[in-house]
C-alpha cells in the first residue's frame, strides 16, 4: 500500500485539509513524471479515464472502427505540506489532442509548469500556448537532460517567444530540490499575478 | 493443421488476454450504466472524500457494491482525493465519481470544497505553500 496511513491519521474535529494542484507539462518523454516522482511522498499514482463520445471528433478511427473507447492516463503525486494543507502534481497527458481533459485539470490550478528540452523546444510550444490563452500562471522550466547542450536562461525565453515576466529556470527533474525550487517559483509566480490582479488599475 | 491458437503455439493461455482486451467486467457495469452523478460538480480531481464514520467496523449495507465499500474503507484512516480513489482500486474517474456519488447520496462519506474555480487561493495560503515547500 503506498499510501502513509498512521502517519496520517487525522484528530476527529480537525477541519477538512485545503487541497491545490500544480501541473505539469510539456512534450512527450521530456521528463513530467519523473519531475513528479522526484518531489511526491507517493510514488506517482496513475489514473485514467475512459473515453468514448469525447474523442470522436479528433479520433481517426479509420480501420479500427470497433475501437469505442480510448484510455488517457494522467500521472499525479503528492506533497503534504501541513496536516490541513496538500498540494498535487498532476502530469498533463502527453497527447496534445486531450485537450478537454487538460480544462478539467486546469480548472482550479495554482499554475503550471511548462518542462521543456531544449533539443526540442517545438514539444512545449502547445502548453505554452494552453497557459498564456486561459491566463494560468506558468513558468518555463528547461530539464537539463545529459549530454544536452546547455543554453542559458534568457536564450530560452526568446526561443520560446516568452513574455518578460514568465520565469525560465533550468532545473534537473531528477533531483528533489531541483524540481522544488521549480515549485517555489511557480507558485510565487502566481502570487505576483493574484496581488497584482487585486491591485486598483492605475488612474 | 487450421488453427494456431495458444495451445498450439505452447505459449500460457493468458496471452490471449492483454490490455487491449479490456476488463473482464465492463467498468460502468459496477455503476449499473451511470456514467454521470449530480455530484459531479463537487468530485474535482482533488477534491478529498472524508469518510463520515471512522469506527473500524466493515460497513454492513446489502445495497452498497464491493467498491462503494473499498471507498469507505479507503477514506476511513485519511481523506483521499477523487484521483488517489479512482487510481487506487484501478477504476476510471467516471466510475468512482458515480460511486462517490452514491455514497454522499447515503451520507457515508462528505467532500471537502475545493478552493471555487474562478478565483485564485488568497494570498496566505499561497505564502504557506511557499514555506511549506521551503521546508521539504
């Protein structure tokens, strides 16, 4: 069981914990789930969804026409920051054409994190593109894979077309506290745009 | 020779069963064809289904599934959220949603609301996640 029940174990009257997620995404292989794994307490838990109707309209089903339903699969982990505070990662599913279910997790999330490699940066342009349209606060971060070659910062921000204020951080997915500096930056990100929304305009 | 099933090939006979095969049970099968609750609004991915009774007790109600009881067994130690459920006893969300839902329709379980999707969590709460993270 991957669940820490004992160390869990709530007190009756203690009021219902407050739960947030973050996501994260960016193209296939570029290293969401191991960026999860590196910072949950869980191993990162799988969950799927069944589709049917939903995919249909994008769905070539040509010669596989008895083919109802399509599974997507959505890796997520957990950090329990407090006993009444319990944040979620959620991997994006890789196929671009899920976008309903990218709306259903984005719905109510803190921000995002875009990972990117820089081999193939082409890969995060959808996400990024996702992120900037709903006004979701997201961030860049480069995986520096092995054996990649390393670019700076700013370099990325103009390959990607990036506004000035969108943090870009080269980060290792692998590493714990590597990926939570990534965290930290993404969710103060989202607090400068929260205080700055709640600001007056200028007269 | 006409056929080539497993046997013949000498392979176990559970090749002929992948994932591609589906379940063995059809999921909806266990939410007798719902495929949607009048909870579905409240059963956000992360919202967390608190069971309503923590006595250790096995529940003994005649009308609830195998699963509707895993459920509340699950959330009886700790909250679990609608995805921690779904990926813990291996179903697709739709059908633990509808299950979840049956189980707040006969008040075993209740969900947490999660922070209103229009508005961002205020300030504070940001600050504390911010140093909660410090101190992983």
């Amino acid at each position: 069981m991957v669940f820490g029940r004992s160390e869990r174990r709530r007190k009756h009257d203690a009021p219902d914990p407050v739960t947030l997620k973050i996501l994260v995404a960016g193209g296939f292989g570029v290293g969401k789930t191991t960026a999860v794994g590196a910072v949950s307490e869980i191993k990162p838990l799988r969950t799927e969804e069944r589709l049917t109707e939903a995919g249909r309209p994008v769905d070539d089903l040509v010669g596989v026409e008895g083919k109802r339903t399509t599974t997507v699969a959505m890796d997520f982990g957990r950090i329990t920051l407090r006993e009444d505070l319990v944040l979620y990662l959620f991997g994006t599913p890789g196929q671009d054409r899920f976008w309903f279910l990218w709306d259903e997790l984005a719905r109510g999330a803190l921000g995002a994190v875009v990972l990117a490699d820089t081999r193939r940066l082409a890969d995060s342009f959808a996400a990024i593109d996702y992120f900037e349209r709903r006004g979701i606060a997201f961030m860049v971060a480069v995986n520096c894979f092995d054996g990649a070659e390393r670019y700076p910062a700013e370099t990325v921000r103009e390959a990607l077309d990036l506004d000035a204020e969108v943090p870009v951080m080269l980060c290792d997915a692998r590493a714990k506290d590597s990926v939570r500096d990534v965290l930290i930056a993404v969710v103060e990100h989202a607090m400068h745009l929260t205080t700055r929304q709640r600001e007056p305009a200028l007269p | 020779m006409t056929t080539d099933g497993p046997a013949r090939t000498g392979r176990p006979d559970t090749s002929w069963y992948d994932d591609d095969a589906g379940p063995v049970v059809r999921p909806y099968a266990m939410t007798r064809g719902r495929t949607s609750t009048e909870a579905e609004e409240r059963l956000d991915l992360i919202a967390l289904v608190i069971a309503e009774d923590r006595q250790e007790e096995p529940l003994d109600d005649q009308t609830l599934s195998p699963e509707h009881v895993d459920i509340v067994g699950l959330c009886r130690d700790a909250p679990l959220s609608v995805a921690e459920l779904a990926a813990e006893l291996d179903l697709p969300l739709g059908v633990v949603r509808v299950l979840i839902g049956d189980l707040l329709d006969a008040e075993l379980v209740h969900v947490s609301r999660p922070v209103p999707p229009a508005e961002l969590p205020d300030e504070k709460i940001l600050r504390e996640v911010i140093d909660g993270l410090r101190a992983l």
